[in-house]
C-alpha cells in the first residue's frame, strides 16, 4: 500500500465530549459554550460538542441539549454528538445536531463495559438510528474502539476491526473513525489494521482516532497520514479518556496535531494561537495545565 501525505487534512475536534466526558469534576454549561464557541472562531469545522447517553453511565454528559441550546452556531460548522440508541437520537435531534455519531467496539469485553451489548447486538440496534437520522438528513459517523488494543483482552486483531467497520459502512455511516482508546498502538499495528480495513471500506472514509497514553500518538498519525488518511480526531489540550477504558489518558491535543500538520504544509483553516486559547480556557477552568506541549512551549 502507497499513498502519499494527504494535501488537505480534517480536524475532527473531540475535545468538549471525549475531552470532557471523563472529567471527575463537572464542566458547567456556560464553560463548556464558551469553549464551542472559542473553538469555532478558531476555524474549527467539526465540534462534538456532546453525547446523548445515560446519566447514570456518563453525568458529564447530562447537560448536552442546554449546551447545543447555549452555542453560536457559525455557518459552516457541523456541531456533532454522540447518540448510543433511539433515546439519544431523539434528544439530539430535539437540541438541534447537525450529525451524529454511534460507537462500537472492536472488542467484545469493552463492548459489554460501554455499551452494555454486544458487537451483533450493536449493529442491530444501530439499525433503527441510521434510519430515523436518514429520514432527518442528518449524516452518521461511526466509532469503533480498540482497534488495536483493549483494556481487558489485550491485542486486538485487525480482522476484528474490519468485520465491526463493514456492517457500520454498510449501514450507511459516511465516515468511520478508526480509536486506538487505550493509546497502545504504535506506527506498525496502526497501519496493520489500517491496511486491512482498507480492503473493506475506502481509505477516504477512514478517520484516525489516537489517544495518547503511551506518548505514540503523533507517530500513529503521521503513520495513519501515509497510509492515505486525511481525517484526524483530536482533543484541544489533550484533554479526555473513556470512562470504560482504566488507564486511558487524554486523546491527543490538537495543538500538537496542528503544529505537525501545519509544519508538513497540510492545510487545516485553523488559527494554532486560537486553538491554544481555547485550550488554555478549558484548562483554566478545570484547574490544571494545558497537555498539549506546542501549547507549553509557545506560552501564550
Ligand atoms: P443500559 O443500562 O443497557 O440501557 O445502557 P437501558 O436501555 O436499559 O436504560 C437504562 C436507563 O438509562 C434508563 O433509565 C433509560 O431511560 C436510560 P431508567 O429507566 O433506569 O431511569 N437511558 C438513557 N438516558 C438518556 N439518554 C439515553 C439513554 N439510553 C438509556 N440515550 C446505554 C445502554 C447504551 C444507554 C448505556 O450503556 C450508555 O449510555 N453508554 C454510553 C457510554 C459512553 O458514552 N461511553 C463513552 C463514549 S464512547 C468513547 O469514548 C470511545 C470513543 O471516544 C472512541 C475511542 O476512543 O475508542 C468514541
Ligand atoms: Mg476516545
């Protein structure tokens, strides 16, 4: 497989539902507008802004529909967010989501501790919500986790990757985002299991999903990169992790992913200072240092 660096590169920014959804202390709704509507001046064009699912499993989630209520809507922005079954799919159309997204799993055991299901009973139940959101126009992402490892059965096979991301392509989900949750990939398993899926559904479609817990997250994008992908999901200050997946720390910062893009003559349209700032804010009111090193080293 040879592809060359892609000219024009997605930033999928997470930050405000996987930066925020593991926090122990809960972000406030004003914070967590001000950070949407910071990251949109700064020329982001997808924001997850939330998610859609129990309270009782993720309460930092609770307040997404008076988040979606509370933000500047920039035209030309697609304000996102997770949506687990038709509950959540209703709630998010209610508040107004421009897309949504359903998540899977690569792995049985982080099926079960996420979903509370398995993969099979995933896919079904994703059935009635590519429907309904069909029906509304309102495009769907898909999420598979693990894609490389899992926090409970360790390696994961490319093989089980690609049999999760050809039901999720076929379902109708323009775009699937490849997460290595608990960061243990390196540049040789990433682009493994990116080869393989490859051969089920178009490399266009693919998105790389990296969080950073074993400091390889930069290198697995740049990896994912020349194997031909040209969207990258990151967090600004690095924040985040999954409240399922113990040890999984922030996902990458797109700071970082900035800096590297933008160093590679990769176009983004976003402004890296602004980027900083949001992520300097959201850091500031969670009482802790922004993660991302671009962010520490240019001191803004
Ligand atoms: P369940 O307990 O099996 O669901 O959870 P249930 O249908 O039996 O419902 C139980 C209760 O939840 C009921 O309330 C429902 O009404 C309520 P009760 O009658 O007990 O008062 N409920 C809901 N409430 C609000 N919104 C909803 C909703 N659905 C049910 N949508 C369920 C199944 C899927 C709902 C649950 O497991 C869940 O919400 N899981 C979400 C977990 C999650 O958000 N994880 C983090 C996101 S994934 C991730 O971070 C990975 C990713 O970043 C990629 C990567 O890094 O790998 C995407
Ligand atoms: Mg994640």
């Amino acid at each position: 497989m040879s592809f060359s660096i892609p000219a024009d590169v997605k930033i999928f920014e997470v930050g405000p539902r996987d930066g925020l959804q593991n926090e122990a202390s809960l972000v406030s709704v004003e914070d967590k507008i001000e950070l949407v509507n910071q990251l949109s001046n700064a020329g982001f064009n997808n924001i997850e802004v939330g998610s859609f699912v129990s309270p009782k499993w993720i309460p930092q989630m609770a307040n997404s529909t008076e988040v979606f209520a509370g933000i500047d809507r920039k035209m030309g922005v697609t304000y996102s967010a997770l949506t687990p079954n038709l509950k959540g799919l209703h709630a998010a159309l209610d508040a107004g989501v421009d897309e949504i997204a359903v998540f899977a799993a690569a792995s049985e055991s982080f099926s079960q501790k996420n979903i509370n299901c398995s993969i099979d009973e995933s896919i079904n139940r994703f059935k009635p919500i590519m429907s309904e959101a069909s029906k509304h126009n309102i495009p769907v992402r898909g999420y598979i986790s693990c894609v490389v490892g899992c926090p409970y059965e360790g390696e994961v096979a490319a093989e089980h990757v690609a049999n999760v991301a050809r039901p999720l392509n076929d379902l109708g989900c323009y775009e699937i985002s490849l997460g290595d949750t608990i960061g243990i990939g390196t540049p040789t398993s990433i682009v493994r299991m990116i080869s393989t899926v490859c051969l089920s559904v178009p490399v266009k479609q693919l998105a790389i999903h990296c969080h950073d817990t074993y400091g390889q997250a930069l290198a697995n994008i740049y990896a994912a990169l020349q194997s031909g992908i040209a969207v990258i999901d990151s967090a600004v200050a690095g924040l985040g992790g999954c409240p399922y997946a113990k040890g999984a720390s922030g996902n990458v910062a797109t700071e970082d992913v900035l800096y590297l893009l933008h160093g590679l003559g990769i176009e983004t349209g976003i402004d890296l200072k602004l980027a900083i700032v949001a992520g300097n804010y959201i850091s500031g009111k969670m009482n802790r240092r922004n993660q991302s090193r671009v962010a520490q080293a240019m001191k803004l």
